[in-house]
C-alpha cells in the first residue's frame, strides 16, 4: 500500500480524469455486499452513467435548492426535539437526535416520504435503519482488520455472516417498501424521488436498489457526524458561538432572507463565520478519513516517481488537513484561516473533505446546505456548552471517525431577547 501526503501528488490521483485510477482498493470489498456496484464501489461505464443521472437529477443546483423546505422543516423540527431533551436542565448526549434529522432529511429528498411512513409498510416494524448503519460499521470493520475474513469461504463460517444477511434483506425491504409507497400515492414531502429518476432512465430495480442503499447508509451518518463535530466545537469555543449566532440573528432580521423563521438558500451565504466553522471542523475531524483506489496503469507522479500499475493507494485526509505548510497551528481550532484572504494561496487538493476530482461526493452541496440551515436555527433558539475536553474524546476509525463514546451537551433555551431562560 503506498500513502500519498502530497497535495500535489493526491490531485495527481484523485483529479484524473482516466478511469483507470477510479478502481477502489480491497478495503472496499467488505462493503460489496451491502452497496454491490452502486455509485461508491461501481467503475467504469456504468459509474459514469449513474453518476450523471444523480448530478442531473437529484444533486442538480435547482433540485438541491428544492431541499431548503425539507431542511427548514427537520430543523425546525430538531429544534423542538433538543427542547424536550434538555428540559430538566441536564447534560446529556444527542447524537441519536442529530442521526434521525439527518436520516430524515436524506430520505425525503430521495424518497419524498419519510421514515415514519414507511415503518406500517415493513414486515419487521422494529427495525431501526439508524442501528443497523452502525451494526454494518462494525460488521464491515470485524472483516476489514482481519484479512483472513476477505476469503469468502472463511467469512461465511463467521457468524457475523448471518447477520450480515439479515441486514441486507432487512434494507432491501426497507427500500421495496419505498418503493410501493410511492407507486400508491404521490410525492408529498418535496422530495424528488430518485427512484423514480433511476426507473425512467432504464435502471434496473436491483440498481434502484443498491443505488438507494448507497445514498442513504453513506449519506445520512457522514452528515450527521459532521454535524455532531459542529456543534461540539461550538460547545468548546463559546466566542465563535458568540459570532455565528450573531451572524444568525442578523439573517432571522431580514424579512427577505428569513421570512417566518424560513431561512431561504441565499440566506446561507451570510453566514460566513458559520461556514468557517464548519470547514475547520471538517478539517480538524474529516468524517471519511481515507481514501483507497487501486490503479490499473502506472500513475506518474513526478519526473524520477512512478507507481506501477496494481499498487494499492491510499489518501489519509487527517494528515493531509495538518500539513503546516498550510494550516500553520494544525492541531487547534482556527476558524479564521478559512477567510479568503488567509486560504486563497492554498494547494486546490490541501483540504479535500468531500474528496476531490471526478469522484467528488456527489451531495456535498446537499450536506453543507442542511447543516448549515439546522446549525443556524439552532443558534437562533439556543446556547449550548459542555463540560467536555476535545483531548478527552476517543474517536474510532470505524468506517467514519466515530466518537467511542457519544459527546455530552447541555442546551438552554434562548427567549426573545435573546437571552437564555
């Protein structure tokens, strides 16, 4: 395996645009049987087909911008949820919160119902997407740190295997159950269902499948960590609260940004203190952590440097995100050096958070938009704290960087003047 550091070496890699270097490494295998060959693990033709359909369809700047309804609406709705939560006045965890909103956002703007909707349809109404996404993490990871279990005939033996299968079948009927719902009634939830996109362009159910398998296990629990990140780091450094819920009040003043408590698309480009946060967030603590590929021609990296074709590559974007070269003080949170002036002379593949090139996630603008827009009306409604230490947390690298144990807050409610009750 051959650790690429370099920005200049990783856009090297990762903004080709020869297929060739698309192929993933063999830390993907374990994923084949719940993704099969949807948009993360496909190569070739067929990636470049289905990814065009969701640039098209479902991640395109006027579909996304469709989406502010569905995230006004879930924040406002976790807004109410972190009310009740904090109403004896105690810390305590919300990544199960933060999950559900995110969870909920993902699948209306896929679906265009909502999870609630679909449990009637299930045969197991007890099975609970958000538990299962964090079962197949370890799941995947059991098999990821023991090279023997990539032998199939070994990891059938395992009894991880069965639960493997019931997992797969449980999300298949998850997504059927969408898919029946949505032949009986019409969108209702402002969603776009990119199923239906899938089916008039002549993709199999089997690919509607693993492509809507695909989009919500990896789209709803990167997010929602990131979000989690978010609010920790505002937790521990009350002066850019401060900031950004200054930012926030200013936009809930304009009636033309923030008409009713709405706040519209163009609002979220005010909160530029907000954002920044949010990009040092993502550096500091990047949810996808590494990027494999495995390279099926030789890849020139410099004049004297060339990679034989079959080498497995890897990008490790923690170390990348704390190169001194650019971020000087990498390890402390410095919201500022993501002003323009401070990162306009950066390396363009410096700070890759979504990845970077053709293979860019494909919903990125889907995830900044909806963390931003629950961030904002969480600033407006609240001021939050905690009592914990960032050098105390444990992250695991499980699949994302997963905290071991959930971060602690305590919430408390803003009134109308802005202070907190």
């Amino acid at each position: 395996m051959i650790v690429l550091n370099s920005p200049e070496y990783i856009q090297k890699l990762l903004g080709s645009t020869d297929t060739n270097y698309f192929g993933k490494g063999f830390f993907y295998k374990p994923f084949k049987p719940f993704w099969k060959d949807g948009l993360i693990a496909s190569n070739g033709a067929k990636w470049k087909f289905r990814r065009s359909l969701m640039e098209k369809h479902m991640f395109s700047f006027k579909t996304v911008l469709s989406y502010m309804k569905i995230f006004n609406r879930e924040g406002d709705t976790l807004v109410t949820e972190i009310g009740k939560h904090f109403s004896d006045g105690k810390e305590k965890a919300i990544d199960k919160l933060l999950f559900n909103a995110a969870l909920e956002s993902i699948t209306q703007a896929g679906y265009g119902t909502s999870i609630a909707d679909l449990k009637p349809l299930l045969s197991n109404p007890e099975f609970c997407l958000t538990h299962a996404v964090a079962r197949v993490k370890e799941i995947v990871m059991t098999r990821m740190l023991k090279p023997w279990l990539y032998l199939d005939f070994i990891w059938n033996l395992h009894p991880m295997s069965k639960e493997e299968k019931i997992l797969i079948e449980c999300g298949r009927n998850l997504i059927l159950a969408g898919l029946s719902n949505d032949a009986e009634q019409p969108l209702k939830n402002n969603g776009v269902g990119m199923h239906r996109e899938l089916m008039v362009a002549g993709v199999s159910l089997e690919g509607i499948i693993e492509e809507t398998i695909t989009l919500v296990t990896a789209g709803y629990e990167t997010t929602a960590n990131t979000l989690h990140f978010l609010l920790f780091f505002l937790a521990l450094h009350p002066k850019h609260q401060k900031i950004c819920r200054e930012e926030v009040d200013s936009l809930y003043d304009d009636v033309d940004l923030c008409p009713s408590g709405f706040i519209e698309f163009r609002a979220l480009s005010k909160l530029k203190h907000l954002e920044m946060c949010f990009y040092e967030t993502q550096r500091l603590l990047p949810t996808v952590f590494m990027i494999m590929r495995k390279i099926d021609i030789p890849l020139q990296l410099d004049d004297d440097l060339k990679l034989p074709a079959g080498s497995e590559m890897l990008v490790y974007i923690p170390g990348l995100h704390k190169n001194p070269k650019y971020f000087p003080d990498p390890d402390n949170f410095i919201p500022e050096r993501f002003s323009p002036e401070q990162s306009k002379s950066w390396h363009p593949y410096a700070f890759i958070p979504f990845a970077a090139g053709p293979r860019k996630c494909v919903g990125y603008k889907f995830a900044t938009m909806e963390i931003l827009t629950f961030v904002a009306k969480l600033l407006r409604s609240y001021e939050w704290e905690t009592t914990e230490r960032f050098e105390d947390v444990v992250l695991l690298p499980h699949i994302t960087t997963t905290p071991q144990t959930p971060m602690k807050f305590l919430f408390m409610k803003r009134d109308q003047q802005g202070n907190c009750e």
